[in-house]
C-alpha cells in the first residue's frame, strides 16, 4: 500500500513536469513562428528594395496596390469570365491575379482550397496567344481540371504516364509545330523532371514563341517545409531557368512564410508580385463525433449520418488510413444501400478514373479514399 502511494506521487510529479515541458514547448513554437513571420518579412523588404533598385532605371512597373485599375485587356476577360468560364463576378482578388499575369508578371497565389485558383490561371491561358503548361501532382486532380475544361469548350490535355500514344503525338505536334488545338496542358511534376523527350518539345514550343504561361500547382509541394513535399517539384526550378521570359504563376492554399519563401527561391521568381487571400472557408464546417470501439457500428454511424444528413445523395469523401480500411469501408457501406466506391493508388490506372467518372457524374454518392490519393 505504502509503496503505491509513492508511484502515485512520483506519477503526479512527471505529469505535472511533462505538462510544465509541454507549456514551455508551445510558447517556443510560438516564438519560432513569430520569428518566421518577421524574417520573411525582412526578407521581402530587402528583395523589394533591391528590385526598385535594379528597376528604377528601366519603364515603371504597375504599384502592387494598382491591379484593380484600369487595363487594355479589361473587356476581354470580363467578356471571357462571363461567356466561357461562365462566371458572373470575381471573388477576391481573382481579377488583381490575372491582371498581373496579363502583364506578364511571375505571381505567387495563396488563397483557400475552394477559392478560385485555376480561373486565375486558366483564363489568362484562355486569352494569352501559346500553350499553358500546368504542373500538378495528382492525377485525380488533373483528370479533373481536364474533364471541366472540357465541358466548356477550351482546349486542355494532359500528358501523364496515363495518356495513350495517339494523344501524346497529338501534344508533342502541337508544342513542336504549333499543329492542332491545345491551349493548356497539364502534366506532373515527373514529366518534367524525368522526360527529356517532353522537356526538348517544350524548348521548342518556347523558342517558337509559343510558350505563353507556367502555372505551378499545389506549389507548397516544392518545399520541404510544407506538409506535402514532393521530390520531383524540388526540379521544377529548372522551368524559370530555360523559359525565363514566360510569366510563372505558383498556387497554394496551404503556405507558412517559411514555405512561401522556399518555394520562392526554388522556382527562381523572387520578384513575383504576391497574393494573399483569406483561409477561411465560411461554407465549411467541422463537427467531432465520439468513434465507437466496435468496427462495425462505427460503419453503421457513418451510414446513418450519410443517409440522414445528405438525403438528396449529395456527394461527398470519406477518408481512411490504409487501403484495405479503404475497400473495407466502401463495401460495409453499399451493404448499407449507399453507393460508395473506393479509391486507391493500388488500383489500375483505368479503374480510378472508372471511380472518379462514376462519382463526378453522381452515378456514386460517396468515394472512399486516403489523404492525398496514395
Ligand atoms: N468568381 C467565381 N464565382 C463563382 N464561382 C467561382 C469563381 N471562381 C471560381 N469559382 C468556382 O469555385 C469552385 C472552386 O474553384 P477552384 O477549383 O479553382 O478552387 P481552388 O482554389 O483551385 O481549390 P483547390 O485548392 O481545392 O484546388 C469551382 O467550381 C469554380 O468554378
């Protein structure tokens, strides 16, 4: 009994230090981040000093503050928001990002996933004379971006390990001899990095003076830094190097300081003029359920919220930790009469875009896949 009593005191003194250590911890990081913060701050001062330096001889530059003004090609995009895109008014900052890119700037964009990114690019690529290269990551992403396009009319591609030989002939085609329809095609990052084939058509399509805009996509991928670092982006730099002349445009939704500055440096455009848009996301919100010990009544609670809370089958994402959790979780649920298919990066090329289809025509209500498609 005595004895007890003492662990039970010592187990109070280590709880109470490591609570103390984790206090301590916190306010170090919140020190950390705060001197983050100022440093890329100071960091932008010194680069924004430099630059009016090294510009102050050359033609004036459009004030950061003056990308709501008055522009040549104003009625050309409001005409092509409205008429293609099929938009009625810009969000926030939406018409300040073009006209910059219009003006040929290299921008940096962080604005909320859901925000409106790809119109800042997508339309400038619509109006500028040439192709739009855009990188990014995901396949599932691109598929998308690619099938949206589509359905308005704009010519895109994608060139991805995916794409069949009579599509790809039709791309070089295109970046070579300037033949055929193709004004913005997305790749991944490992095209650039690993084709030279792909990387040789692009030299000559910017040579020919057909290169109109690089779009750097989920650009917070480049650093190590960031929460989704992805080693081939680490290359990407390689794209302001050879087509210097081309405006860059790099998006984010999720970037610190710290990361915005790294990916400045590694994609080489550190006068890019930059916006920030707010993060929050009036139209999201989250609610924590407590999670049942037993597997199969958490299946039956998600079922129930699915079926009570979206009973229109409004679409929707469930997540998991692993694969086999993935298909587990798809097939509990079409057991419970919703329409769930999984999603993973273990399966054919073919039957995820089967998926993806499926769902963004809401042939299925739900899909079931990991945190970043793995
Ligand atoms: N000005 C606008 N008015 C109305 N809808 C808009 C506007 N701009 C974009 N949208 C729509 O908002 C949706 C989200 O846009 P988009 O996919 O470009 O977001 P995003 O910022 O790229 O998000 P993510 O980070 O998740 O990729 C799309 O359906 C798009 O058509």
């Amino acid at each position: 009994m005595e004895e007890e009593e003492i662990i039970e005191e010592e187990l109070l003194l280590v709880e109470s230090q490591l609570n103390g250590l984790q206090d301590k911890i916190k306010t170090l990081l919140d020190q950390q981040e705060e001197l983050y913060e100022r440093q890329a701050q100071l960091k932008a001062l010194l680069e924004i000093s430099k630059t009016s330096r090294d510009t102050s001889n050359s033609a004036p530059s459009v004030p950061l503050e003056d990308w709501s003004g008055k522009f040549s090609w104003d009625s050309q995009v409001d005409d092509t928001r409205f008429n293609v895109f099929g938009i009625s008014s810009y969000r926030s900052n939406q018409r300040e990002i073009i006209n910059s890119i219009m003006s040929g700037k290299d921008v940096l964009v962080i604005m909320a996933a859901g925000g409106g990114k790809s119109l800042c690019y997508q339309l400038p690529a619509v109006l500028r004379d040439g192709i739009t290269l855009v990188v990014s990551p995901l396949l599932s992403l691109i598929q998308d971006q690619v099938m949206g396009l589509a359905a308005l009319g704009i010519p895109a591609h994608m060139l991805t390990s995916t794409t069949n030989k009579e599509i790809e002939k039709f791309i070089y085609k295109a970046l070579e001899k300037g033949e055929g329809e193709l004004k913005i095609l997305y790749v991944t990052p490992e095209k650039i990095s690993k084709s030279k084939r792909f990387m040789s058509k692009l030299e000559k399509c910017h040579h020919a003076g057909r290169l109109s805009l690089v779009a750097i996509d989920e650009a917070h991928c480049c650093s190590q830094w960031g929460h989704d670092f992805r080693p081939d982006y680490k290359n990407l730099g390689i794209l302001k190097i050879q087509f210097p002349s081309v405006p860059m445009i790099a998006l984010t939704a999720t970037a610190t300081s710290k990361v915005q500055m790294d990916l400045i440096e590694m994609l080489h455009i550190p006068r890019s003029v930059k916006f920030v848009s707010t993060v929050n996301r009036p139209n999201l919100f989250y609610r924590v359920y407590e999670k049942s010990s037993v597997g199969k009544v958490v299946i039956d609670e998600i079922a129930n919220f699915i079926s009570e809370s979206y009973p229109n089958n409004e679409s929707g994402i469930v997540y998991c930790f692993s694969r086999k959790e993935c298909e587990q979780v798809a097939k509990e649920l079409r057991g419970r009469g919703i329409s769930a298919d999984y999603y993973h990066a273990d399966m054919d090329v073919v039957a995820r875009e089967k998926v993806h289809m499926r769902w963004s025509k809401s042939k299925s209500q739900v899909i079931v896949g990991r945190n970043g498609n793995q």
